[in-house]
C-alpha cells in the first residue's frame, strides 16, 4: 500500500504542473491575440511563449500535428516581429509605424483550399496509418489550414481572420476530446475575438486606402 503513495504524490504533482502550464500558455495566447488584434508587435514574444509550453502539452496528449504545429509557431512568431519590425523601422512617421493590412484575391483562396484540402487527406491518412493519434483527419485539417493562416497572419492578409474563426471554432471540439479544457476555452474566446479582430482590420484598411 506504501508503495503506492509516491506514486500518488508524482502524478498529483504532474497534473498540478501540467494544469499550471495550460493556464500560463492560455494567459500567454491571450495576451498574444489581444496584442494581435491591435496590430501590436509584442504579440509575437507572447505568441513564441504560448506555443513552447503548448508543443510540450500536445505531445503528452498524443496530438503530435498540433505539437508540430505549434512548433512552426514559434518560427512563425520570430518571422512576424522581423517582418513587422522591418517594415516599422522604414517608416518616415509614427503614425504610420504599422506594417499595412493586405487582400487577397478569390483565386488565391480557391488555390489554398483546394492544396490544403487534398494535403488533409494525405497527412490525415499517414497519421492514422502510422501513429496513434486519436483524430488524426481533423488534426490534419487543422494544421495544414492553420500554418497557411499563421503566413497570413504574419503577412497581414486580412481574409485571416475568416481562416482564424473556422479554425478556432473546430480546435473547441478536439481540445474538448483530449480533456484540455483551459484551451478550449482560450478557442471559444479566439473565435470570438476573431470577428472584433476583423473588424479592427478592416478599419485600418480603410483608412489605409484613405491615405493612398
């Protein structure tokens, strides 16, 4: 009976500290999406925080596309403050220290979900042939559409957003499947900061054409 006491106490601790973990990278992304949102380039230090704890999370959950997935977030969130940073460092006023917002036209969107579609089926497929994930078609979905998204994001295509929301709202499902409620929590209040994140954009878009 003793010798089942540390053992006890050892996975006590390891839930504590991996309910820890998913609170801080929940706090993190938070802050990371409210910083987005507002076009303000310390969201990618929270951004590169929230996704090193969560690769660790999603591997122990066997949710390896997200981990990968999280992983290319970090690179990702490195590209974004070089790229903003560049493009605010040529600015000639303050007022216009903000990488400006883009469009894209139907035909780029037709093209990236049709490859994304069919790279899908393919990853889904070698995922459950070779591993153990537990969903391995809709966290090949998720990922293959949401490094497109992250490119968007970094590039400040505005259509992101829409790609953001259909994501968001999916990853409440699985998150809820694999027992990570603080995260999907965290994707209820993305999906809904999606539609205020668009919005926001959008404004600046307008002004933006405004100016030219």
């Amino acid at each position: 009976m003793f010798f089942f006491i540390p053992i006890f106490s050892f996975t006590l601790l390891f839930m504590n500290l991996h309910n820890f973990l998913e609170i801080t990278s929940v706090i993190f992304g938070t802050l990371y999406l409210l910083l987005m949102v507002r076009e303000n380039i310390w969201c990618w230090i929270f951004g590169i925080l929230a996704s090193s704890i969560t690769v660790y999370l999603y591997v122990h959950v066997t949710l390896y596309l997200e981990a990968g997935l999280n992983f290319y977030y970090i690179l990702a969130g490195f590209y974004g403050w070089i790229y903003w940073a560049q493009h605010r460092n040529k600015s000639i006023s303050k007022s216009d220290s903000k990488t400006p917002i883009l469009t894209w036209t139907t035909t780029n969107h037709v093209i990236v979900i049709i490859s994304c579609g069919v790279l899908s089926v393919i990853l889904g497929y070698i995922m459950h042939t070779y591993t153990n994930s537990e969903r391995p078609y809709i966290d090949a979905t998720l990922t293959v559409f949401s490094f497109v998204a992250t490119y968007m994001e970094a590039k400040k295509v505005l259509s992101t957003w829409y790609y953001w929301f259909i994501l968001n709202a999916t990853s409440i499902f699985l998150q809820v499947d694999r027992g990570l409620y603080f995260f999907a929590v965290l994707s209820i209040f993305y999906t809904i900061m999606c539609v205020y994140g668009y919005k926001r954009w959008h404004g600046t878009l307008l002004q933006q054409n405004s100016v030219e």
